[in-house]
C-alpha cells in the first residue's frame, strides 16, 4: 500500500514540477519580445525607440496619422505645412508644430520619426526624414541602421515598453 502511495504521490509531484518548468519557460522565452496583449515594443523590430530634437533652422512639412500601436485606428490621414500665398503662389512653410520627436526606423541617411502635432494632440509619423536635420544619440543610430524600411502596418508594434 506504501509503494502505491509514494508512486502516486511522485507521479502528481513529477507532472507538478513540468508544468512549473514549462510556465517558468513560457514566461522567460517571451520576456522583452512580446507583450500580453501581443504587441512587440518597436526598438526590438527595427532597433531603435530614441528621442530627437529638431536642429535650429528644420522643420518637418508633412506627417501622417501614426496609432501608439498596432491594435489602434490606422487613419489615413496626414498634415503637410504650408500655405500658398496670396500673391505669386510661393509657399510659405514654417512647419508643423511638433513636440515628441522620436526616431523609430533608421535607413541610411533617412529615417522614419514619430511626433505630436502640439495643436491637435495627435500622434503622426513622418518617413524618409533626413537624419541630418535632427540631434540625436550618435551611438544608439549607428547601431540600429540596418539600411531598411520597416513597414510597421501590421508588424504588431508597440511605442510603449
């Protein structure tokens, strides 16, 4: 009767101890790549998540609706600076007013930015943006400039940690 119980009792003690191992594995296998809700923070897609400045003088002229993540409204509508005179038809571009800059893809010399239009409160995201026109974190650029463009449509990104 002894050695029923004992098989039993390490039976229910080895399937215990797997299914803890296979929690503790589950749980460490994901940390860092993907949240709860799914979602993967953009430094781990295209490697970097870094604030920017605009140098004196620059100006970002256009930007389109940018979600905080992919699980929000992909509206397709943009900003563009700019207001044609009156006389002449020159353009007068003093730039979007923006706040919150940040680096999220790094291309070569372009790169794509995230910002808030300060008049609206509205996240955009302008692609192709020279790097030369921002001040930035040398290293963390250099480091995440793989040459390509991420499409973030539907790549499960996240702006939060």
């Amino acid at each position: 009767m002894k050695k029923v119980v004992v098989l039993i009792l390490s039976a229910f003690l080895a399937v215990f101890a797997g299914a803890v191992f296979a929690m503790v594995y589950y749980k460490l296998s994901n940390s860092g790549t993907a949240r709860a809700d799914g979602l993967i923070p953009v430094e781990r897609i295209s490697g970097i998540h870094a604030k920017a400045k605009l140098k004196p003088g620059c100006i970002v002229s256009e930007g389109y609706h940018f979600p905080f993540d992919d699980n929000g409204v992909w509206c397709h509508c943009g900003r563009v600076s700019g207001v044609l005179a009156e006389l002449g038809g020159e353009t007068d571009n003093k730039g979007l007013p923006v706040s919150e800059i940040s680096i999220i893809d790094v291309y070569g010399d372009r790169c794509t930015i995230t910002f808030i239009c300060t008049d609206d409160h509205e996240r955009y995201a302008c692609y192709d943006y020279p790097l030369a026109n921002l001040k930035y974190d040398q290293a963390k650029v250099n480091s995440a400039n793989d040459g390509i463009k991420v499409d973030f449509y539907g790549s499960r990104y996240t702006l939060g940690k």
